[in-house]
C-alpha cells in the first residue's frame, strides 16, 4: 500500500512546475492520494495549465486566500465533492516590493499588512477551510523559510513567515483535540518564481551550496516533496506544532 493511499489532500500554491507545491502534488498522487488545486486572479489559468502536467490532472478551484467568500465556497465544494477532506498544504505567500530589498523601513503599513495577511494569517484562513471537513482528523503542512534569523533582502516577508511559524504553534495547540496536526517544513532555497521576486536570491543559492552539511541543490525539490507527504500521511501521528527543516542541515551550521 502506498503511503497516502485512499488520502484527499488539497493543495495550494502550484503555479509552475518548478513550484515547491508541485513537487509535492506530484509524489502525493504518486504515493495514492487524490488531489485538488487552487488558484487565483490571472495565476489561475497558470495553475490549470501546470495541473495537465500531473496524471491524473487534478480538478483546479478559484482560491483567493484574503476572501472569506471563497473559503466559503471552497469549503462548500470539497464537502459534496469529497465529504471530509485528510489534508491540505499551505504554499501561499507574497509581499509587495517595498517590503523586500535593501531598505527595511521602506514599506508602510498597507504593504506590510499584505505581506502578514496574504503570508501568514492566510495559514489560519486554511485552517478554517479545512478542518471543519476533518472530523477524524488530519494533517495541515505549511511551507517557511527559517524565521529565526534575518536574511539579508527578505525583510518583511521574514516578520511574516515569523508570525506564521508562531500561529502553526497555536493552530497545533487549537486543532490537537480534533486529531487535526498543524506542522511546518522549512524549505532551503529553490530556484522558483517566488524566490525570483527575492533581490539577491542568488547569494542564498551560493552561500547554501557552500556551508550546508549535507549539500544543497537549489534545482531539487524532491527533499522538500518527500517531507510535505510524509507529514500529510499517517507516519507522524504524534507531530504536531513543528518545524521540519529540509535545507541540507544549513540551519544547524553556526556563523
């Protein structure tokens, strides 16, 4: 039996197939779950087009993650399509270009009031979507880039995912007598059209491939794919409230 046989996940975020959300699509369908996507605004017709890439090609639904009516509906949907859902994936996230870059202090309010909606609220906004349709449990999987420290560029998306890193603690708390388990993988760095939108990603990819214990391939997503599924399947029936770190062990490296 395969690891997710039998599993319902949604996941969020594919865009290309280069996206991180993709790759654990891919092996979650693989591994025996069926699967739905979601998109959103112009991103959606991407997304549908890089669904034909997956076999079998998954449904795709409008998801825009700052709309409580699309929650609504999305949840809706799920229901009489499925009944109860076993998973979903969190890839969502996006700052303006004020709140990276060299000036910390660029942005105003409004900016950054995106970036923490759109970057981290948006985790809770799953949550609501999903765990009403897990009456018997289930897995919530969330994708960061280590807030613990601060990089150089990423400024505010990095107070975002800080506050992400904190609410998958207090959903984990919330959702725990449900059965329903709320954990985070934290990516390295990976050649997607997110990480383009980062000024001097490419210094991320040089010192990476430098220091990390273990290597690191900004091209191979496959790591990343292989603990997102592992943590939607039933294999971690005691983890919730984590941070699973797949980046070559680079965090664990002092300066």
């Amino acid at each position: 039996m395969a690891l997710l046989t039998g599993k319902k996940l949604l996941i969020t975020g594919v865009l290309t197939d280069d996206s991180l959300a993709f790759g654990v699509a891919k092996l979650a369908q693989q591994e025996g779950a069926e699967v739905v996507l979601t998109g959103f605004d112009r991103a959606l017709r991407l997304t549908r087009r890089t669904a034909r890439k997956l076999d079998p090609v998954p449904d795709v639904y409008e998801l825009d993650v700052t709309d409580v009516g699309h929650g609504q509906a999305l949840q809706d949907t799920l229901r009489e399509r499925w009944g109860t859902v076993d998973g979903a994936l969190h890839a969502v996230g996006f700052a303006p270009p004020s709140c990276l870059g060299d000036d910390f202090s660029a942005p105003d309010w409004d900016d950054v009031a995106v970036a923490m909606e759109v970057s981290a609220y948006s985790l809770r906004s799953l949550a609501d979507i999903v765990s009403p349709l897990m009456p018997d449990g289930g897995s919530l999987v969330g994708l960061t880039f280590d807030a613990t420290v601060s990089w150089p560029a990423y400024n505010w998306m990095g107070v975002a995912k800080a506050a992400m890193e904190s609410l998958n603690r207090y959903l984990a708390r919330d959702l725990g007598p449900q059965g329903v388990r709320c954990n985070l993988v934290a990516a390295g760095p990976m050649k997607t059209i997110a990480a383009k939108s980062i000024p001097g990603f490419a210094a991320f990819e040089d010192e990476w491939t430098k220091r990390a214990p273990l290597g690191w391939d900004v091209t191979d997503p496959e790591g990343v794919s292989k603990a997102c599924v592992a943590l939607l399947s039933d294999w971690f029936p005691q983890t919730t409230g984590s941070i699973i770190h797949v980046d070559g062990g680079y965090h664990s490296v002092g300066a």
